[in-house]
C-alpha cells in the first residue's frame, strides 16, 4: 500500500468497517475483461478467519464464472463525505474501505441457513430469524473464503 499513513491494518478495525458497509463488489474472471457485480453480504469471523456470504439466483452468469474459476477478488466501502478545499483540486473524500481476494464456493446444508443468517445480521439490530425452507432452497449461497484482506480509511474529523 502506497499510502501507509491510510493503512488499516488491525483486524477489529477492518471487521469494524465491515460492519458499516452494505454493498460488496465482487470481481470474477471471465473470458476478456473482469466481471464485477455489487452484492449484499454478510459475513463471519471466528478470531482467524473471514468468510464472506452472498445469495442469488440458482443461476445466471456468476454462477457460470465461479464454475470456471473459483479466485475472487471483492471490495466494500463506506462513510464517504467530500471535504472541500479552495479550489476543486484541492478537495478530497473521507471514506474506509476493504478489499482482499480469497475462492468461493457454494454453501450447503446447515452452512446454508449459518450463511443466510449473517447476511441478515449485517442488515438487521435482530440477532434470530426463522427461515422458509421452501425460500432457502430457491436461492443459491455462496461463501467466500477470504485469503488476503487489507483496510484503508482517510478521516479529516
């Protein structure tokens, strides 16, 4: 990272930030330029390891791509506010934000319902929810199994 002094390297402080976001973009390979598709997640963080939880349809091009390459790169970001300078080069923003790469495979069984429920969490104060099974078996779920994360934050306040 270039930019050390913007470096956010303790892991409370990333899943801090993770918190706070709601959408992750993730960046699949695909024939000639890289595809990314923004996604709601969720995630969880056993004191070692990170793993990022998607749902989606039970087909479609990211499901395609997965199948063919499994490596996946993501990104989230947050608390965006533009600080002004006296001239329009001299503006800048404060934000934070997550990026890292890891392999994604689908989740199944009781990984599935585990999965879904810190999705929820991510969006909700609830700390329970009671899931349709015939809903759980209509979308696909997907777990990120995160190798590389790195955080990165400026604040003027």
């Amino acid at each position: 990272m270039r930019r050390k002094d913007h470096e956010v390297s303790n892991i409370d402080d990333i899943i801090a930030i993770m918190k706070k976001c709601d959408v992750c973009q993730l960046a699949l390979f695909d024939e000639e330029y890289p595809y990314i598709v923004p996604l709601n997640f969720g995630f969880s963080y056993d004191g070692t390891n990170i793993a990022l939880y998607f749902h989606g349809a039970n087909a479609g091009k990211k499901l395609d791509l997965i199948k063919n390459n499994n490596k996946v790169a993501f990104e989230m970001d947050c608390s965006h506010k533009l600080i002004k300078g006296e001239g329009a080069c001299e503006c800048t923003m404060e934000y934070e934000s997550v990026c890292g790469n890891g392999t994604i495979e689908l989740a199944e069984g009781d990984e599935k319902i585990t999965a879904l429920t810190c999705l929820m969490k991510q969006y909700s104060s609830e700390s329970t929810f009671q899931f349709n099974e015939k809903l759980v078996n209509a979308v696909t779920v997907l777990k990120l199994k995160v190798n590389n994360i790195t955080g990165k934050r400026l604040s003027r306040s």
